[in-house]
C-alpha cells in the first residue's frame, strides 16, 4: 500500500438539513477500502441535527473534520471547503448521497495512477429517495476514453459530484464556484476552458444520488429562473475556447438548458419571455460538436421557430408520458 504524507482524497461534504442522511453518507465513505483520504464536512447553517452528527463522526475520526458557518448555499459552501482541503484529488459529496460500494476510491486512485489526468469522470446511478433501490436501467458502461460517446449518451453532465479534479489544477486557476442555481455548469466550464488533461471511470458506478436533488435544475421550477438560466450560457459563451471538449460542453449545456425549460413550464408562461428568443440567436451553439441530439435540436429551431419547436417537443412528452 503507497503512503502519503497527504490524503490523496479531499472529500468535500456541504451539509444542509440531512440528518436523516448523513450518516448513510459518512459510513459508505468509512467502508471504503482505500483509506488515504480526509473528510471535510462543511455544515452551511442546518437547523436539524445535521451538524450535530458531524461533530460526532469528526470526534471519533481525526481525518473527519467539521466545519460550521451561516448559511449561503451550496456553491460558497464548497468554496469553504476546498480552502482547507489539503488532499491531491477534490471529492465532491453531496450529503444525502453516498459510495454505492466498498472499493470505489480504490478504482478512483488506481485510474488516476494509469492516466494521470487532471480530471476523472465517474459513472454514477440514482436511487429511490427513501428505499434507496437503485435505477439501472438507463445505465451506459464503456471503457474507451471517447468524449463524444459519453456526451451523447448523458455520462458527462455538469455536475461537480461526477467528477474528480486534481486540486493544484483549481488553486493554479482560481476557480470557485458561484453562488446560485446549477453553479455546477459554469464551474465545470471554467475547469474546461483550461484544458484539463481527462480519463473516464465508467466501468462500473462510483457515485450514488438520491433522486429528488434539491435545487437541482430537474426541481426548480420558478419562472423567473429562466433568466439565469440564459445568464448562465451567456457567462460560458464568454469562455468558449473552440477546444472539442468545450464545444462538446456548451452543445449539451444549450441543450439541457433547452429541455429543462421546455419540460418545466406551460406554453403561456414560455412564449412571454423575451430572453428565450437568445435560444434562437445563439442556436449555432447547439451544432458545435455534432452531438446527436443537440444538433437535431438546432435544425429544429432553424427551421421552425423557437415556438413551433417548444409546442412539438411538449406533445412528443405528453404522448411519452400516456
């Protein structure tokens, strides 16, 4: 076994109101198999027993260490975290999910140690929120390292949870997340638009998530924030490189984006909003890579509108849905 004189892991916990999940969290990581790594639990100001179970795991293990701070959300919490992690590798953990078995750091560090990459994209599954019975069926395994494949078949997304990043890579560039809704997607950009060296881990699942995720894109649903949304790909338009793994990224981002506001509100809320006609103005975006389904996205809107493609994609739902 190699020793280190730092954890290789830093995983960062941001806790908010779990304590009915906590400890699932805490103990699926102590399972672990490879044990060169800290803990850093980040409670952003829970007003259940959240921090209270952390300070208890922390008390009987020195590589737990706990943290307590006012309220800000989730981005400035990982922000919070990465300033006192000390490991090779940032792990993001959100606090109601958890390591689906014992030897998932083992497979994390023995990938690492072959590609040496500054970045390791992890496959990962959802579970039932209370059985936590785990959805397989849309599962995608594969060990090719093909960025398009794993666009296109949804194993890349934004969110900072699927991915570990070597920790100089961030402090050499500064980066941190925003604070807000789907920070995930501008820090993510930010990490590709300085070219980060990649391998993918997706022979197996190293990641579980609960699948109701607060504040995630699939839960929000307050139409106001569709403006940010636009903000968003407006700030990572500002950071596209024209390298293939930004245009793969900004592609699928214009076209999640798309779709979540296209399945989240009602047809006369969308055709009041003047900020979607920045879909139709930018649409060449959708195009950069040639990824499947946000091209065909983009041919869509060329030709009939960003109405008529809103009103076709609903009826496509509802009839998916009977």
């Amino acid at each position: 076994m190699e020793t280190y004189k730092f954890p290789f892991f830093s995983i960062i916990i941001p806790v908010y109101q779990v304590e009915k999940y906590i400890d699932k969290c805490l103990t699926s990581i102590l399972e672990q198999k490879f044990t060169s790594y800290e803990v850093i639990c980040v409670d952003d100001g829970s007003k259940d027993n959240s921090g209270i179970i952390c300070d208890e795991y922390a008390g009987k293990y020195p590589f737990i260490r706990s943290y307590h701070k006012a309220n800000e959300g989730l981005g400035f919490t990982r922000n919070f975290g990465m300033e006192k992690a000390q490991g090779e590798y940032l792990f993001f953990i959100d606090s109601d999910d958890f390591l689906p078995n014992a030897s998932c750091l083992t497979s994390i560090h023995e990938c690492i140690m072959q590609k040496h990459a500054d970045m390791v994209v992890i496959n990962h599954c959802t579970c039932n929120a209370e059985t936590e019975v785990m959805n397989t069926e849309n599962a995608v395994f594969g060990n090719e390292q093909d960025s398009a494949f794993y666009f296109n078949n949804n194993c890349f997304t934004p969110s900072a949870c699927f991915k570990l990043v070597r920790r100089q890579f961030i402090v050499n560039q500064n980066i941190r997340f925003m604070q807000g809704i789907s920070e995930d997607f501008l820090w993510t950009a930010k990490i590709l638009s300085y070219n980060p060296s990649i391998a993918y881990l997706l022979d197996n699942y190293y990641y579980c998530y609960r699948n109701f995720r607060r504040g995630s894109l699939t839960e929000t649903t307050d139409i106001s924030n569709i403006n940010h949304y636009v903000q968003i790909l407006r700030d990572m338009t500002e950071l596209y490189n024209g390298t293939e793994m930004m245009s793969f990224f900004l592609s699928k981002s214009y076209f999640d984006l798309f779709m979540t506001i296209v399945n989240k509100f009602g047809q006369e809320e969308l055709f009041q909003i003047e900020s979607l006609n920045y879909f139709y103005t930018n649409r060449k975006y959708l195009k950069l890579g040639r990824l499947r389904k946000p091209y065909i996205l983009y041919i869509m809107i060329s030709i009939f509108g960003i109405k008529m493609t809103m009103r076709f994609l609903k009826m496509l739902r509802q009839r998916k849905e009977k």
